[in-house]
C-alpha cells in the first residue's frame, strides 16, 4: 500500500554531468488517456488475468478520473475487477502503455497508492513494444509479487550487457542483464532490491525525504542533488540495448512470478492452496490492487554529449533515477 504521495524519478540514460532538463511531456488527468493506449491480448507472463481495452475498461470502472490528496490535481485510477467471484479465465485487470516512446530522458511519477496483495504482480516499467522481446530493453522501475516488501529494480536485455557491482546502495541480485545469462535464472536480468529499514521498501514505504526540485511543481528537476542512488547500472553499453521506451503500468495476477512464488509465502499460502484459487474466489480482496496516479513526467536534457551511461537513483525511500558515470 502507498497511503501517502511518493515521487519516483527515474532518469533511463543521462550525460556524464548532470544538465539542465526541460519538459518534454506531462501525462496527468487531462491528458492521460488519450496518450495510452490499451493492451487486451493474452498476458505474456501467463498470468490469471484478463486486459481490458479503454470501453470496456471505462465501462467496468478499471479506469476513471480520480480525487487526490491535493484537490486542485486529480489522480488518474487504473484497478482491477474486485468484484465477480469465480472468473473463468482470469481476473479483469488493464496494462496500458505510452502511444509515445523514448530513448533518453528523466522520467518523474507521481504515484498516491500502488497495487499490492496476495496473488497481485503490479508493474510500471519500460519496454520497447516494437521489438522482440528483450530486443530493445526492459527497464523495470516499481515491481513485486505478493506480500514481498522489497522493490526489485532490475533490467532485462539480449546478450552482452552486465553490470558493475558498485556505486549503490541497494542489495545486488544478478550482475548479468542478459535474459539468457548462464548461472542465472531463465528471464532474470540484473536486479537490485531494495531493503529498507523498516523491512518495507516495496509497498508501505514509499514516502519520505521527496527532494525539493522534484516536489515542487515549479522546480526544475536536478539529480546531482539527490544523493547515493539505490541502483545504478553501469557498465553495460545502454544505447546498444535501449531505444525505443514506451511507459507500461500493469496489474497482473499469478503468471510466471507470483504464481511461482505464491506457496512461498507463508501468509499468502495459508489464504489458498494455489494462487488462482485465491485470485479466482476472493474478489473482494483486491480492493487495494490499483494504481492512483497524479502525473508522469518526462524530462530531457538540454543538450546531450557523447559519453552516456546509465542508472537507477533512489533516494532513501523511492526516489529513483537511473543515473549517470562519474567517470
């Protein structure tokens, strides 16, 4: 649950010393959703989970224009059927994607609640949609599964792009990107988890220390500013294996992960034998699987010079950018 304003950043490649940013797009209330667009096809992960398209989505109330904590800004809802008990062949739910794509920038969300729960494997991430999948990258920003209480940032590429471990704060779980790495886990990529002190960096903890540039709304934003990052992930060659970004929010159920990990859980476990079991019977349950967004944000820089790395900045709480070589 995020029961309070958090402000992610997340920059997918910069120059070698911060520049000025000047804003390219803001997706918010107004503009939202004639900007995205709806996948409805069947779930890549194999989740137990049913895409809307924006009719029928609009219609069922998976989508609406929604009060915020600031009422001079409304929030954009994006949830899921808690509703129907026994779906046959899924839960509804909606992932939707920027009609624009990217291929550098600084990417500001400004998230009041996320999804989260047994059985619920939520995700804002990008993805370049004209490709094979990982051609292109995979960059994923705010995920997890379950009751896990950790953010797991990781990247997903085709061969040839490993990490260094160092430069960050957060707790390195794979060092190689390649979703075919050797001594990995099939799809893992290179991921970094972020633990918090207070055991929630994924879900409840999500809302201290916001830097200033990025809070307020006059303020342009400047990540020199904002401290040692969770994760960075340097040493692989970005624009070789990142172009192309659209800005993906999901909410899924079961599938490749969760479902994997549900018996994991002992809190989870102890409600079902099985995950769809539980997602299948428990509509109610999944009042809280939804997104509240206020905006995203996309910042480019003023000017770009030919040295660029790449990595994920997160300051204390949920403050992401994926950020720059100091070299």
């Amino acid at each position: 649950m995020i029961p309070a304003r958090a402000i992610i950043a997340t920059a997918a490649i910069v120059q070698s010393a911060f520049a000025a940013y000047t804003l390219v797009d803001d997706y918010n209330a107004t503009t939202w959703f004639s900007n995205f667009q709806f996948f409805d096809q069947k779930d890549p992960t194999n989740g137990f989970v049913q895409y809307k398209n924006l009719q029928i989505s609009a219609q069922s109330g998976l989508i609406a224009a929604a009060d915020s904590s600031d009422s001079s800004n409304p929030a954009i809802y994006l949830g899921v059927d808690h509703k129907t008990k026994n779906p046959t062949v899924g839960r509804a739910s909606i992932r939707l994607s920027s009609k624009k794509s990217y291929h550098h920038g600084l990417f500001i969300f400004d998230i009041e609640h996320a999804p989260y729960g047994c059985g619920v494997w939520p995700a804002a991430w990008l993805l370049d949609e004209s490709q094979q999948w990982p051609s292109g990258g995979e960059i994923d920003i705010i995920e997890g599964v379950n009751d896990q209480k950790d953010n797991q940032i990781t990247l997903h590429t085709t061969a040839n792009c490993a990490i260094q471990p160092q430069g960050f704060s957060g707790k390195l779980n794979t060092s190689n990107c390649d979703v075919n790495a050797p001594n990995q886990d099939k799809n893992a990529g290179c991921a970094i988890q972020h633990p918090m002190p207070n055991g929630e960096g994924y879900g409840k903890g999500l809302n201290e220390d916001i830097p200033g540039d990025i809070s307020s709304s006059s303020a342009e934003p400047d990540p020199s500013k904002w401290g040692l990052p969770v994760a960075k992930f340097s040493g692989c060659d970005i624009d070789a294996h990142f172009k192309n970004l659209n800005i993906i929010f999901n909410i899924a159920f079961c599938g490749d992960w969760a479902g994997k990990t549900f018996a994991s859980s002992s809190t989870c476990a102890a409600k079902a034998p099985t995950c769809e079991a539980y997602v299948q019977q428990n509509p109610d349950a999944f009042r809280d699987a939804y997104w509240l967004i206020r905006s995203v944000k996309v910042y480019q820089e003023a000017a770009m010079d030919k040295k660029r790395d790449f990595g994920s900045w997160l300051k204390k709480e949920w403050h992401k950018v994926l950020g720059e070589d100091s070299t």
